[in-house]
C-alpha cells in the first residue's frame, strides 16, 4: 500500500468515525428533545381539556361536552377524544376509525406502534373519582422530520466524506512527489553512477533534505572522476617511462592500493545510499506525522458546536427548554414562528408568566416540576 493511498484512507477513516459519532449525538438529541416535547404538549393539552370539561361532567352536562370535543379535534395533531364517567362514553369526537374502541393507553412514546400516542387523565373531586379522559394525538409530523433529518444527516455526511478524500488525494500527491524524486535518482545513481541533480523547490524538511542529497552526489562524483583520472596517469606513466620490473611491482602496488581506494570510495558510496534510503524513511515519516497534526488541526474545526446549533435551528419542530425555575433558556427559530416571540425576547424569561393563564399556572407548575425531578 502506497504513502498516499495510505493518507488518503487514514484520513477517510478518521472522518468517518467522528462524523458517525456527531451524527448519532446529534439524533440522540433530537429524538430526546422532541420526545420531550410532545410528553409536555400531550400533558399540557389533555390537563387543559380535562379543567375545561370538569365542571361539565360533574354536572353532567352533555352539550357543553360535546362543544369541548368538536372544538379540541379540529386541532389536526388530535386524532380522537373520549369523555367516560362510570364507565359510560359521555361525549367523543375525532376519526371514526378510532371511535367506538377501547383502545389502550400508551404509558410513553417508546410503546407507540400506530402513529397515535394514546394518553387519558382522570377526573376528581375530593379524592373521588368521577370519570376519565382519553385523547390520542397524532405524531406522525414527529416521525416525518426525524426521518428527514436522518436522512439529511446520511447525504451530508457522505457528501463530506467523499470531499476529505479529494482533498486529501491533492494534499498526498503534493507531499511525496518530491519523494519520489529522490527515489528515482537513488536509482540512477545506482544504475550509471553518482552526479544526478534533483530539482529542489520549497524551504520545508523534505526541500533541505533534496539539497543535501545534490550536495553529496556532487561530492561523490568529484571523488569518483578524481580516481578515474588518478588511474589514466598512472597508465600512462608506466607505459611512456617502460618502467623497470621492480617500478612495476611498485606500480602494481601503487595500483592495488589505488584499488582498494576505490573499493573504499565505493563501499563509502554503497554506505551513502544505505544512509540516504534511512534519511529516505525517516523523511516519510516526519511527513505521516505533519500529515497527522494537519487533519487533528482539521478536525478540531469541525467539532465545533456550530453544526449542532445549524441543525436545532433548522429543525421543523418547535425546540424550547428551561431551567428549574422555569426560565427560558433554549429557544429555536421554528419557536419564533409558531409563538412570534424572538429568541432574545425571552431568554431568561418565566414560561408561566409569558404563556400560561393565571389560573392554570399552578397545575403547569406541579407537573413541570415532576418532568423536571424525572416522575413522568
């Protein structure tokens, strides 16, 4: 496997990994966030008919009933409702597919399997029970935008993953070009002798490293050309002088030793490659560890919470959070088009005072308060 395929896939890999886990923590939020809100939304809404028909049932009052239920179904989000004292239906409303049935109640979102979240509440007075409520709202618009998110999730991310690839396909092909620069003139050098020149650009590690490597193949040379000429002379003083028998023991001598300096010079040239092709390995891997610190620093960018901020703020349901003193402190931009109200305009605001009626206030409060201690 090449450096740069090796890059390319190190990289790849990495993004994959991070974007899987973004991903599927920016899910996991949204699922909890929403799931969350429609708990709240179903509580609030059954607890707000149930005040609203109380006095009605209590006094049995069957037209006022009836108005209470055609009025609540008219909601598109409220499938059917049913209002039963001692075990008798007083009054119910909605899809006629849903009527007429003892459907069971759905204790949280996760036992959902139809699209209807089935919630009832009872109706009391002085610890006795006069009858019960039963609604089903509809969470299909919740299912459509989480689908829609996950695949949106998906495409981006491939989207992403195929341009780190690019990208990192363009940064592998730049680092070791001039790698393999160096590897081919390690290998002319070996074929026809020392002398090559590699063009050298840039002032980086891997530039100096190019310089050095001309420096000694200059040097090489110069040492190479200098025993050649050594040896021509030698030759032809022996053949021009016809030099005794001992001159010529002396020249064999003077040859051998010239040889073995040629052997030197050869084994110091054999030693010089063997030092190049480590410098050649140490090069590669100060470039894998530059590459590394490239994509951390990459990484670290793309980790910031602003891809998380974009996709609450994209989000096609409404997103709000608060404290435990009921203060706002979350506010998305589908809540400013629902309620009209800027996310600046009530941070730190008091949810009870902005949006719930005096009287209910109280009742909102206890159960904001057991959302908030984990008890529903």
């Amino acid at each position: 496997m090449s450096f740069k395929l090796k890059t390319i896939l190190g990289i790849a890999l990495i993004e994959i990994v991070l974007l899987t886990v973004l991903i599927a923590s920016v899910l996991n939020f949204i699922y909890s966030s929403n799931k969350k809100q429609i708990n709240s939304y179903a509580s609030t809404t059954i607890r707000l008919f149930l005040n609203a028909t109380k006095s009605a049932v209590l006094a049995s009052d069957l037209a006022s009933l009836d108005s209470f239920g055609k009025d609540i179904v008219r909601n598109p989000e409220i499938v059917y409702v049913k209002i039963i004292s001692h075990d008798i239906t007083l009054s119910e409303y909605g899809s006629s597919q849903y009527l007429g049935i003892d459907r069971p109640i759905d204790l949280n979102l996760s036992e959902v399997n139809d699209g209807i979240y089935d919630i009832t509440s009872t109706i009391n007075e002085g610890g006795i029970k006069y009858g019960e409520i039963k609604m089903g709202l509809s969470i299909a618009q919740f299912d459509g935008v989480f689908h829609d998110t996950q695949k949106w999730s998906v495409m981006i991310a491939t989207l992403e993953v195929a341009l780190v690839m690019i990208f990192s396909f363009f940064l592998g092909t730049y680092l070791t070009s001039q790698l393999r620069q160096l590897k081919i003139a390690s290998q002319i050098i070996s074929e026809k002798g020392p002398g090559y020149q590699v063009k050298v650009s840039g002032s980086d590690e891997i530039a100096n490293f190019a310089r050095s490597f001309n420096d000694m193949s200059l040097n090489l040379k110069e040492s190479y050309d200098q025993l050649k000429q050594n040896l021509v002379i030698q030759e032809e003083v022996n053949k021009n002088l016809g030099i005794s028998q001992k001159k010529s023991e002396e020249a064999n001598q003077a040859r051998k030793e010239t040889m073995k300096k040629l052997a030197l010079e050869i084994e110091i040239r054999t030693r010089a490659e063997d030092a190049l092709q480590q410098s050649y390995a140490e090069i590669e891997l100060r470039v894998e560890n530059r590459t590394e610190e490239l994509n951390k620093a990459r990484l670290d960018y793309q980790n910031t919470a602003s891809d998380l901020t974009q996709l609450m703020d994209t989000a096609n349901a409404m997103i709000l959070s608060i404290d435990r003193s009921g203060n706002i402190n979350n506010w998305n931009q589908t809540a400013t088009n629902l309620l009209g109200y800027a996310k600046k305009d009530v941070m730190g605001k008091n949810l009870l005072n902005m949006f719930i009626r005096d009287e209910d206030k109280a009742q909102v409060r206890i159960i904001l308060d057991k959302a908030l201690e984990g008890e529903i």
